[in-house]
C-alpha cells in the first residue's frame, strides 16, 4: 500500500427496488473534507429500453479514472495484483463515467453483475493513483427485483491517525483514532452543547446529548464525520474512521 494512504471499508451501499427511481451519493478521496465524486445510481425499466445505471460524476476536475483506450467515460475493470492503467487504457479526460449499465440501446457492455472489480483513479494535480474495489447487480426484468451498487474499499489518499479539522472554529480531540469497536472519546476545554454523527455521504445518522463525551459510532466499518458546538454558537469536525 502506497505512504501516506489507508484503506476505508464499505463506503458506499445503495439500492433501488421500483422502476423509475433514482438516488445519489458522494465520497472524498482525499480527505480534504470536499466531496470529490457524486454518485447516480437509476433504475429504469430495461424491458422497455429503459436502462438501470451506475455513474460517477466528477466535481471539480479533482480526479480521472482510467478507461479502455477508444471508449472514453468507460472504465476499465481490474482484478486483484493487476497493474493499473498499463498499455491499452488510458486516463480520462471528461467529467462523467459510467460504471456499469443494464438495458436500453445505450447500454453496449454488460456490467448487470460486477463482484469484488477494480477501477483505477487519479488525483489530477499530484498525480497520485489509488484504486476503489467495487461490485454491483443491475439485472431486471419484469419481474420485481432490487438492483445494488456497493464501495466495498477505497485506498485513500490519507492517513486515519493524520485526520485533520475539517472545520476551524473549534480544536478537539477524537480518542482513539481509528476506532475499532466504533467507541471514543471527544477531548476538548470547550463548553460543549451539541455533538453531531454524520455519514461519509454527508448524512446525519445521530446527535448525543453534550453531557456525554463517550460516542460510539454505527456498525458499519468506514469514514465517519463528527461536529460539536459550544456555548458561543462555533462549531468543528473531525474525521473519525471505523475500522
């Protein structure tokens, strides 16, 4: 594994059971606290040439992935030990990929099931090469039935012992960092008046009363944001992961 990177365990997990309903996503890559990619998951209506898709949109030109040469915004898939974006591929250029599809005359490749697959990103302004693990399944037909996308892992460009401020206003403390069976503790000499859990996806999933400073996080292993506020109205966050 690369210095200076770690690796976030089930990021991401979507699904959509009826036709014609969408949802989004996002994640960071970097940890600079900015969503780097935003997620469109659709489920249409594939008997009817509706296709059920997976996309990434990219914010901010922040990162490419690497795609098949002659088939720009497709990436390519790997396995794992393979060599990342070698002769025959090559580094995007646009802001949308698809990263899989069922039905309608758009879909030209089959990815309706996709398990434990690579894809290859790199941050456009160091350079750097990470990959994300991911595995979906976008069959339907007429029948009912719930199509899936999952971020199993990403290799991160940070470190979880390196996590810092995502917010200014207020210097605390998260012990320890990373957590293993999801408890910590918040260290700070501010008066605390509200603590705040949020989702790697910018969900707020649970508040604790100020009077408790031992927090304990979901179940699910991952990147966690936690904030607090003071007496005075500032607020700060931290990045807690849960491995």
């Amino acid at each position: 594994m690369p210095a200076g990177t770690s690796i976030v365990y089930d990021l991401i997990d979507l699904s959509i059971v009826e036709d014609n309903h969408d949802t989004m996503a996002y994640f960071d890559i970097d940890g600079d606290g900015t969503q780097d990619i935003r997620i469109w998951f659709l489920k249409e209506y594939p008997p009817a040439d509706g296709p059920n898709t997976v996309a990434f949109f990219v914010l901010n030109h922040s990162f490419s992935f690497c795609t098949d040469t002659g088939l720009p915004g497709r990436p390519s898939y790997y396995e794992f030990g393979d060599t990342l974006c070698t002769t025959g591929h090559e580094w995007g250029v646009d802001s949308l990929y698809t990263i899989g599809c069922f039905g309608g005359w758009n879909c030209t490749y089959d990815t309706a099931s996709i398990n434990n697959k690579f894809i290859a990103y790199r941050k456009t302004t160091t350079g750097e090469i990470g990959w994300i693990n991911v595995s979906m399944s976008l069959y339907s037909g007429n029948e009912p039935r719930t199509i899936t996308f999952k971020i199993n892992e990403l290799l991160a460009l940070y470190l979880p012992n390196d996590i810092d401020n995502v917010e200014n206003d207020l210097v605390f403390d998260v012990i320890p960092n990373p957590t293993i069976d999801g408890r910590f503790k918040i260290i700070s000499d501010e008066i605390i008046t509200g603590i705040e859990i949020f989702n790697s996806v910018g969900q707020r999933i649970k508040s604790v009363s100020e009077n408790d400073m031992d927090v304990s996080l979901p179940e699910s292993k991952g990147l966690y944001i936690v904030r607090i506020r003071n007496d005075k109205g500032l607020s700060g966050s931290r990045r807690v992961i849960r491995l």
